[in-house]
C-alpha cells in the first residue's frame, strides 16, 4: 500500500459527484479494505456497521461508507476522498469518523487505519487513563496505551483528543467508545487493533479475580521487550 502515485485518472476532477473511475492500485486497495472490514465482523471486533476501517493510496483515502453492511459492499461501492475531506471517488457518503482516520493521515506515514468497538477494549477505556502494563505486547503498539478522553463521535474534538492518545503509539482507546490503530498496511492496523483487544480482556480477566490484583510490567520491562520485537520475525 506504499504506492506514491494514483493511477490512471488521477487529476481529473470528478467533483462531488465522485464519477471519476478507480484505477487498477485503488481497486485492489479497495477489495483489501472490504476484506478487512469483513473481517472486523467476523473476528467479532464490531457489530453491524459499528466500526470503520481506511487506507491511503497516495493522496487518496479510501474509506468504509456510512451505515452500509461490510458483507454488502462491493466494487462499485468504492468511496475515496482527499486529505483533507473532499469526496473524489464514488457517490457514497464517507464514515462519520472520516475526522479521525484523516487526523492519523495527515499527522503520521501510516497507510491504513482501523477503528473498531470492540469489547473488551471499550470496557477498558471506561475504567482508566491508560492501559496497565499487564503484558510485554504493549511494547509492540509503542508503549503503554493510552485513553483519549471522552469527545461526540465524529468530531474534531475526537480526532484532536486521538491524536494527543497517539503520540509516539500505533494505537490507543477512545473513552466510552472503543479503539483505533493504524499501520503500514491494512493487516498491520489490524493485527495491532487484534492484539489491543487481547490485552485488555487479559487486563479485565485478571482483574476481576476477587482479593488479588495484577502484577504489572515496569516501562523498563515492556522497553527492553520492545527492542527484541524489533528484530522478531522472518529474515
Ligand atoms: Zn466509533
């Protein structure tokens, strides 16, 4: 999803009518997009139409449209717009959470964002200001993750308070809403998303064991895993 250039099409101006056609890159980012937010629902990170998910092909963001099914979806529902808002692509109206996804665009190199309502994560942000270090895995979302403070869905003030949750992380809580986490490519916001929930259902089942409370990890501890997750994985 590193693509610099849009493709064929780019420049003309299709208005808000949206008419222009996606080229071959956004199509293919698109039907990543859908597979994405499909799977949003079936891992059971969202009900319904709850979350919503984007990617950046250059200087165009394709996002989930408001209030449309992920399983409903199709190629022809594609819905772009530019960074800073304006429809460029299909004729659908953008999420309601277009704010935050642009902020994380506009603020950071990430290439993909996903915003969800799961859980346990929401559960979570209800209860504290940052997400106790109960697991190594923080390290991997940058640090200890923190809750942005409670703002009307779909707002500036939300995307303002995410922003400020996100600093020098790939993910963070919204209070009382649920999470947000992006990446370089569409699986690695959700895999960080995936992981985010995991430790926080870890976080509330060990914290629900009556007369004991968690051992927590110290910064340092969750630092020096961090420093091993770098070089982790397949040469
Ligand atoms: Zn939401």
């Amino acid at each position: 999803m590193a693509e610099q250039r849009r493709d064929a099409g780019d420049g003309r101006d299709a208005g808000e009518t949206g008419a222009r056609r996606p080229g071959e890159a956004l199509e293919r980012a698109w039907d990543d997009l859908v597979a994405t937010a499909r799977r949003t629902v079936s891992d059971g990170l969202v009900v319904g139409t709850s979350g919503n998910v984007s990617v950046r092909v250059g200087d165009t963001v394709l996002v989930t449209p408001t209030g449309v099914p992920y399983d409903r979806l199709s190629p022809e529902d594609v819905c772009g717009v530019s960074l800073d808002g304006r429809r460029v692509l299909g004729s659908l109206v953008p999420t309601s959470e277009l704010p935050m996804h642009l902020a994380v665009y506009r603020s950071t190199d990430a290439r993909a964002v996903v915003h969800t309502h799961a859980v346990h994560a929401t559960a979570v942000s209800t209860l504290v200001t940052e997400l106790p270090l109960v697991h190594y895995m923080s390290a991997a979302l940058g640090g200890p993750v923190r809750v942005a403070p409670y703002a009307t869905y779909g707002t500036e003030k939300l995307a303002e308070n995410m922003l400020r949750a996100l600093r020098g992380r790939t993910a963070c809580l919204l209070q009382n809403h649920g999470t947000l986490a992006h990446g370089a490519t569409l699986d690695q916001a959700y895999d960080r998303t995936a992981q985010l929930e995991w430790m926080c259902r870890v976080w509330l089942t060990a914290s629900s064991v009556p007369g004991r409370t968690p051992t927590l990890l110290t910064e340092e501890q969750v630092a020096r895993a961090g420093q091993r997750l770098e070089g982790y994985g397949q040469p």
